[in-house]
C-alpha cells in the first residue's frame, strides 16, 4: 500500500524520539530518516520502526525550543544568489543565504551544492534550474519545505525520490532541469541546529543514566 506524507511524518518523528532516547546513534538516526522520506510504500516505512519500543518508553529529557524560524517567516527580501556554476570546478550555496525566485545550477566537469535548510526564500515559491553535464548537483531541503522535481535524465540521473510535501506554511521548492551524463540529487535532512539540539539530548540522557547509576 503506498504511504501518505502523513505516515511518513509520523515515522520521521518516531524515529527523533529514538534518537532522543539514545536508542540510535546519529549516523543510524540520518540513514533512518533519509529513507522514510525516500519511502513510498508501507513496506518500507515499517522495517524503519520495527526494532524501536513506542515513543516516551523512558522518561523524555526536557527539549529546549529549536533556535530556528518558523516555515512562514523564512519567506521575503532581496535574493543573495540567482545562479551558481561550476567547469571544472565546483560551487556551494549553503548556510544563512536568500535563494532568488528563479535560481539556475550549471555543472560540467564539476559539481555544486544547493543547501537550503538555513535559507530565506525571495518568494514562496521558487524554482531551481539544475543543468548537470558530465558533472553533479546536490540539492538539500530540510522537512518544511514542499519539494516538486520535474527533471530529465539522460545517460545520467535525476533523483525525483526527494519530491513530497512540506508543512502547510512553508515554502515551495520546484526542481527542474536535464542530467546529461551527470547526476542531480534531492534529498531532505534535519536543519544543522535540530541535529544539534539532538545530538545535545542524548548527551544529556547519557550523563542522568551514569548518574543514576552511581546513585544505585
């Protein structure tokens, strides 16, 4: 039966809970969450959860408020970037950054970096054109963010595996383009700061473990 964006949502979620809990550790916890985003089937959402007990199993540590923006307050003001290219070489657009409505990717013999997890969108809506000749492109979205890929491969790929819907306020991304002999990838990972707030969860649920067994 093929899955909703709700079910893959609610696995997402488990699966932080799973981390939280020190009952994965993170390289496991963004292999795991990279493929229940990937997952279009409930075949390959369940074997995701399968060995993990329902969430709170054990007391949940106090979680502080994410240091990061609303999906609707991410969108407006002037773009800091409209295209990115890369012979022979290569570019990145990554970190605090405003992708303009209409970005355009080029590579040929090279390879480029779109991470959109921190950035500001000039318009809800934007569309990034990715043209990969003999080279790569890698676009990153974080679980906000609606994701449309309408691109071509040719001798090459276009993953369209990172397509799927964002929350309701958030912004719109259209991918398009032609891979030819080349390769472009979307995928979706938690925003730098959520894997912080993560990593600093367990470290913490490690620590009140070690305490309460010095105190036993």
């Amino acid at each position: 039966m093929r899955a909703s964006d709700a079910e893959r949502e609610r696995v997402a979620e488990a699966l932080r809970e799973a981390v939280a809990e020190g009952r994965l550790d993170m390289d496991e916890f963004t292999e795991r969450l990279d493929a229940a985003y990937r997952a279009r089937t409930h075949g390959e959402l369940e074997p995701l959860v399968r060995d993990l007990p329902a969430p709170g199993t054990v007391a949940p540590v106090a979680r502080p408020a994410p240091a990061v923006s609303a999906p609707g307050d991410r969108v407006g003001g002037p773009p800091s970037s409209r295209r990115g290219i890369a012979v022979m070489g290569g570019f990145s657009r990554r970190g605090t950054w405003t992708v303009a409505r209409r970005f355009t990717a080029f590579a040929f013999w090279g390879g480029g970096e779109i991470d959109l997890r921190e950035a500001r969108f000039e318009e809800r809506e934007v569309v990034i054109r990715c043209f990969a000749l003999m080279g790569g492109i890698e676009v990153t979205v974080d679980p906000d963010v609606d994701v449309q890929v309408n691109g071509v491969g040719i001798m090459g790929g276009f993953d369209h595996s990172g397509s799927g819907q964002g929350t309701p306020d958030g912004p719109r991304v259209i991918v398009t383009g032609l891979a030819l002999m080349g390769g472009v990838g979307v995928q979706r990972k938690l925003p730098k700061a959520e894997l912080k707030r993560l990593k600093a969860e367990r470290r913490e649920l490690k620590a009140r473990r070690r305490e309460s067994g010095r105190d036993d």
